[in-house]
C-alpha cells in the first residue's frame, strides 16, 4: 500500500489505485490517521472533527459507516486498528506514506545548519522534498487540513533552506539558484533568501544578477508587506554594487539557516491566526450547540 498526500490524494496497491475510496470522508478519516499515525484516536473525537456540523449521534454513525467502508476498501489487511472507543494506524503494518518519510527525513536534521549537513543528509532532504508535489491535500480547506498544510509547507521550506545554505557552502550555484527560486514562489517575501541568492549570483561572477535579485527583493517586500529591505540587506547591495565584497566575505556572511525572518515569520503567523481564530469559532458554535441541546433535553 502506497499513499500520497502531498498535492492530491491518492492511494494505490500494487501500483493500483485502490477502489472504494472514491467518497471525500473515507478519504479524510485516512489522511487523518496517516499524518497523526502515532497514536490512537477517540471515536467520539474523529466524529466531531470530521462530521462537526451534525449531531453528536449522527456523527457518531456516520464515523462507524466510514470506517466500514475504509476497512472494506483496504481489504482487512490490518492497516486500520479498529476497537469500541477508538482507531488507531498499525505503524507496523506494511504501507509507505509520503508524509510519514517525510516527517522522518525533517525531524533527522532538525537542528543542523545547511552548511553542516554531511552528503548523507543532502541526499535524504533532496529525496523529500522531492516528495513534495504539491501542498498537503490541495483543494481541501477543513480547518484541522488548514492547519496541518501550513505546518507542512513550513517544514518543506526549511528543507530547501537547508538545502540552499549547503549548495552556498559548496559553491553548487545551479542547485541554490533552483532551491531559492522553489522558496520564492511559495515566500515571496523571503529577504534571506534573497540575500542567499544575491551572494549566490555575485559569487557565480554574475554582479548584474545579483544587483536584480535586490531590486526584486525591495518590490516584493513593498507589495506583500509595505516594508524596505533590513539594513543588512542594503549593506550587501551596496558591497555588491561596489563590487567591493571577496568571495570568502560573502561565504561568511549570513549563509547560516539559523537567521529570523522576521517579516516571513509574521506573515506566516497572521496566516495561521485565521486559521486558529476560524477553529475557536467553530469550537464555540458547537459548544452553545450542544448547551442548548441539553437544556432542551432537560426541559423534556
């Protein structure tokens, strides 16, 4: 059993896709459990999630038909751990799942700057984010799947910042032009990456390319966050400019992945507050839901 839920979901056996899972909640029940595969899950918890908009009762039923049909469409092969009070994921069963490789291959090198990666670790950031077809379930918008997408885009770009710190150490100018270029189209706003690519151009003897890369960096700032360009940021430009800056200046100069973005961070973190503030009102509409249903049941 293979399963893919990087971009849209899909799961095969055998290189086959797998029949039955063609229904949108069989589909989401199994996500959920593949990305929080390491632990078990209470029933009554997945009904509410997943069927939040209906009664407690109901949705209870409809979790029990979707696990039915999910097992069914697995063929009992044991992936699914099923009991009275909850369901869990057999991670001893015999499946691969992008999300589980790729979540191994983030949490090896967490902690590790780029530029001290050994060719082992490049290779197994290279394989997963290679992994990365897409973000996490496109065309999905649940709240608990808004939430997970942006942990996992987080952790994608943090594997190719890795990935662009080492080829600058390295002086590998095709990898980090492509690595940095990837960062900017889901970050527009990334001012390190710009800096990265900026000493990547100088360093390659493209001065022009380097100048351009700035002047890309200040539009976007402007346009995604009304803001100009760190200090820092305009010292390089200047250095380059005056094509005053060696190579081993710009190999030392701010390579590292340990930096804070801090115009990237807050616009990742403004993101992450709607999504969090849309859950806390789904959470309080459900609580005067059920209130109300108990004061009409006491009243009865």
């Amino acid at each position: 059993m293979r399963f893919h839920l990087f971009g849209k979901f899909l799961a095969q056996r055998n290189q086959q896709k797998v029949e039955g899972l063609e229904a949108c909640k069989e589909q989401e029940l199994l996500s959920y459990l593949l990305i929080h595969r390491n632990r078990p899950h209470p029933r009554e918890t997945l009904a509410s999630l997943l069927w939040s908009n209906t009664s407690t009762e109901r949705s209870k039923k409809y979790l029990r038909q979707a696990i039915w049909r999910l097992v069914s469409a697995l063929e009992n092969d044991g992936l699914l751990q099923v009991e009275h009070d909850w369901v869990q994921l057999n991670v001893k069963g015999d499946f691969w799942a992008d999300v589980a490789v790729f979540d191994q291959a983030f949490g090896t090198v967490q902690g590790v700057a780029g530029s001290q990666l050994d060719s082992s670790n490049v290779e197994l950031l290279k394989d997963a984010a290679a992994l990365y077809q897409g973000d996490l379930l496109e065309g999905w918008y649940q709240e608990w799947c808004l939430v997970e997408r942006e942990r996992f885009q987080n952790m994608y770009l943090t594997m190719l910042d890795k990935l662009l710190a080492h080829a600058i150490e390295h002086s590998d100018y095709e990898a980090g032009e492509s690595y940095g270029t990837t960062i900017l189209n889901y970050d527009r706003a990334s001012e390190l990456t710009y800096r990265r690519l900026m000493k990547l151009r100088y360093d390659a003897g493209d001065r022009t390319g380097a100048l351009r890369q700035y002047q890309r960096c200040v539009t976007a700032l402007r346009e995604e966050l009304g803001v100009k360009p760190e200090r820092r940021t305009q010292q390089l430009y200047e250095r380059i400019k005056s094509d005053g800056m060696g190579r081993s200046q710009s190999a030392r100069d701010d390579t590292s992945d340990g930096g804070i973005q801090l115009p990237s961070v807050l616009r990742r973190l403004r993101r992450l507050h709607l999504v969090l503030t849309a859950a806390q009102n789904r959470v309080q509409r459900d609580i005067a839901a059920v209130e109300q249903a108990l004061k009409t049941k006491t009243l009865k």
